[in-house]
C-alpha cells in the first residue's frame, strides 16, 4: 500500500503523462488518419498520372527502362500487371509490408476503374488504369517505409520518453516542495495533540492554498491555546472555591466534636458551617446552570409576558436585603410586554438588583428604569454604591472573576452570577453594558428585542 503523499503524487503525474499520451495519439489518429490518407491518396494519383503522361512523351521508348531510371518512382513500390496477369516490379522493392493484390482487383484496375485499398498508412495500395501502346495495365502503387520514416519515428520516440523523464525529475523536485510544509503541519498537529500550543508558520510569503492552510492553522493554535488557558483557569477557580468552604466546614466540625463550647459558641459554629454548605450549594447550582446554558440542548420556553410586572415580583422578593439596610428605591416601570423565557430573565434581574443592593451602602439609592421602544427593550439598574474600576469593567462577565477583592465572607459571591446573566441576554440575542466609576456607583443596561424569544426560535430551525 501506498502510504506517503509523495509517492502518490509522483506515481499520479507518471500515470497521467502516460495515460495522456496514449490518449493523445488516439485522438491524433482519428482525427487526422482520414485526411492523412485521402491526401495520401491524392499524392499517390498525382505520381502515377506523371509516371505516364510523361512516358508518353517519350516516343514510346522501353516501358521498363522507362520505370527504372524515373526518380519519382523511387519512394513506392509498383506494381504493374498486363492482361495475363504478368507482374513488373519498379520503384523501392525492399519494403517491409508488401500489400497483397487480388486477382478481382488486377480485373478491376484493368477495367479501366481506379482503385484506393486503405487499410493503413504504411500499407496502402492505389490501383491505377494504365494504357500503353493500345494495351491495358494495371499501376498498383504502395508507399514505401524508407530511412527517413524511420529516422522520424526515432526521433518521435526519443522525444517521447526525454519528456518524460524530464517531467518526471521534475515532479520529484516539485512533489518535495509541496510536501514539506505538509509533514512541518503534520509535525505540529502531534504537537499539539500533546498539549503544546506554541506554534506558528510564518508564511506570508505564500499565497497558495497551503499558506492559507497555515494561516488557519495557526490561527486554530492560537485559540487552542486560549481554551487552555481558560480550561486552566477554570479548574483552578472552581477547586478554589470548593476548597475555601469545605476547609471551613471541616475545621468548625472538628471543634464541635473535640471541644467543650457553650451554646451560643455552637450556635455559631452551626450557623458558619451551614453558611458554608449553602454556598457550596450554590456554586454547584451556578455551575450546573451556566453548563446548562452553553450546551446546545438547554430549555427555552419563550412567552408573551408583562416585562414591568416581572421586574416588580423581584424587587418585592428582595425586599429584606434593602428593607434592613434602609435603601430607598427608584422605580420607572412602565407596561411593556416582551416574549422571552420568563424563567431566565427573572434570574437575570435577580443576580443583577442583588448585585446592586450588595454593594451598596446602608442609606444609599438603588433606581430600576424600564425603557420600551419599538422592537427593543430597555432595562436600566443602577445603584450608588461602592462602583467598578474600568480595568475590572472589562472582566466582569468572566467566570469566577470578582471584581470586589477585598470585599469580606459574608458578601463574597463564586463569581459566576454574571457570567450567567450575559449567557442568558446572549440566547435572547441581546446586549449587556455596564457604565460604573469607584465610589460613584453603577449601572448596568440591559437591551433586548421585543420578541427575542420567537428570534430564537426561528434560529433553532
């Protein structure tokens, strides 16, 4: 079995050379092998009516001295035939093939009727009506295969096989230069199948096929290379906060086993390890919901629904977060309707009003703008608290990347909520922004279409 692609290349330009000139010189064949012999054919009457106009010329001198010392004759070989079928042979007599003549053709020839036996070149026979002297002959005339036919198939031949051998050297040559950018590939796809993503093929040079093969290849490096990192990161966060709440859960059941306490330093005990579970708890729920929502099967139930009324139905239910901290609230909820998939949104509108009654101070002001237009919606959440710096702004959406560093236990979250929330304005075909100075508070708007959920649809079709 052939294995590698060079040797496929070679033995593919070789058979189609070869295959090529076979199909060449048939199709020569057929197409002049018609003409070829009517000139042929032409040619040869010419000669005989010259042999005998001239002859008679010539005040009846010797019919066979005649034919012997006529040069014209010299390239065929004739044949004359008189009535009883006696045969004079003038001309080149050392010929290869000698046509066989019939009985019935020397008959029809003496008739006085032109005969043209074609079968090929080399071997075709004219018979001509010849009168001398008041006596009928019959002329058969065949061309004869001389040095010069045969110095020219030579050279045919020859020519033939330098031009394969040429193409061939040559094919070798190119046939390695193709390939060798192609085993450089081969050598980085292994390399990259263990796990080394640092490559790259500068060839710019090239603007062939294969440079755009190297270009997307190391384009495909360079995103291998991302996922990675991200996979890297990924691991590393989720073991982080996994690792935090277990160590705390591990260490206070430690003391509740070995250490005699009083009941209210129990109470406390119980009251961080269950802190700590439910937090497990949620990072396992995140995880398990921002899975969901970037696998191509997840759930999307879109319905017409009254947008302001949803929005109301969250802020009631975090009312003891700005209830205890004393926050006023500004609302603008005017009616609007949108269809989208209620369940999704409402988490969007949860992890964002929690987010902002978090981070901002006892006293402060959390504002809810709802901004229908014509074929978008527009919801505004803003707040006065502690702010965004602009070089964390542009990582907030990323798993696991909070923001508030320094911020303590009780307020640190797994870093997953927006990551979420613009997962779920993405598969609704909208667009979150965020707008926030440290210390001036921030906004975030989100912008949907009024029937993004039939968008969506339409999309899965």
């Amino acid at each position: 079995m052939i294995k590698t692609l060079y040797t496929r290349m070679v033995l593919v330009y070789l058979a189609a050379v070869i295959f090529g000139l076979v199909v060449a010189f048939v199709i020569m064949g057929l197409i002049f092998s018609e003409r070829l012999n009517a000139q042929l054919r032409e040619d040869m009457t010419l000669v005989a009516q010259d042999l005998i106009e001239t002859y008679e010329t010539t005040n009846n001198v010797d019919f066979d001295s005649y034919m012997l010392n006529r040069k014209l004759a010299k390239p065929f070989f004739i044949r004359v035939y008189d009535e009883a079928g006696k045969e004079a042979i003038y001309g080149y007599n050392d010929v290869e093939t000698r046509k066989t003549i019939t009985p019935q053709e020397i008959a029809q020839v003496l008739r006085g009727e032109e005969l043209w036996n074609e079968s090929s070149m080399d071997v075709s026979v004219l018979g001509y009506p010849v009168r001398i002297q008041g006596h009928s002959y019959a002329m058969f005339l065949q061309p004869a295969t001389n040095k010069s036919d045969r110095l020219l198939n030579s050279y045919l031949n020859i020519s033939l096989i330098n031009a394969l051998i040429i193409g061939s050297v040559f094919i070798l040559v190119a046939g390695r230069y193709l390939v060798k950018p192609i085993k450089r590939m081969t050598r980085a796809a292994r390399r990259m199948a263990k796990g080394d993503f640092n490559i790259g093929f500068d060839w710019k040079f090239r603007k062939d096929e294969l440079g755009e093969l190297a270009q997307s290849f190391t384009e495909m490096a360079g995103e291998l290379k991302q996922m990675e990192r991200m996979r890297q990161d990924f691991v590393s966060n989720v073991s982080h906060e996994i690792q935090s709440p277990l160590t705390s859960i591990a260490g206070f059941s430690k003391l509740l086993r070995e250490k005699a306490m009083s009941e209210e330093e129990r109470r406390q005990y119980l009251e961080i390890i269950q802190t700590e579970a439910e937090r497990l708890s949620r990072l396992s729920e995140n995880l398990l919901k921002l899975a969901s929502l970037e696998s191509e099967h997840h759930p999307f139930h879109p319905t017409t629904y009254a947008l302001d009324e949803q929005l109301r139905s969250v802020i009631v239910a975090t009312e003891p977060i700005w209830s205890a901290k004393k926050l006023e609230l500004d609302l603008t909820l005017p009616a609007a309707k949108i269809y989208a998939d209620a369940d999704q949104l409402s988490q969007v509108w949860m992890n964002l009003i929690t987010n902002s009654l978090k981070f901002t101070p006892e006293g402060g002001m959390v504002r809810v703008r709802l901004l229908p237009g014509t074929d978008r919606i527009q919801v505004r959440i803003g707040d006065t608290g502690i702010g965004i710096s602009e070089e964390d702004q542009a990582r907030i959406f990323e798993r696991f990347y909070k923001a508030d560093r320094a911020r303590n236990r009780e307020k640190s979250g797994s870093g997953l909520g927006l990551a979420i929330v613009k997962k779920i304005v993405d598969l609704h075909h909208g667009t979150i922004e965020v707008r926030s100075k440290p210390g001036q508070g921030t906004v975030f708007t989100v912008t949907l279409p009024s029937f993004s959920g039939k968008r969506h649809a339409s999309d899965k079709k």
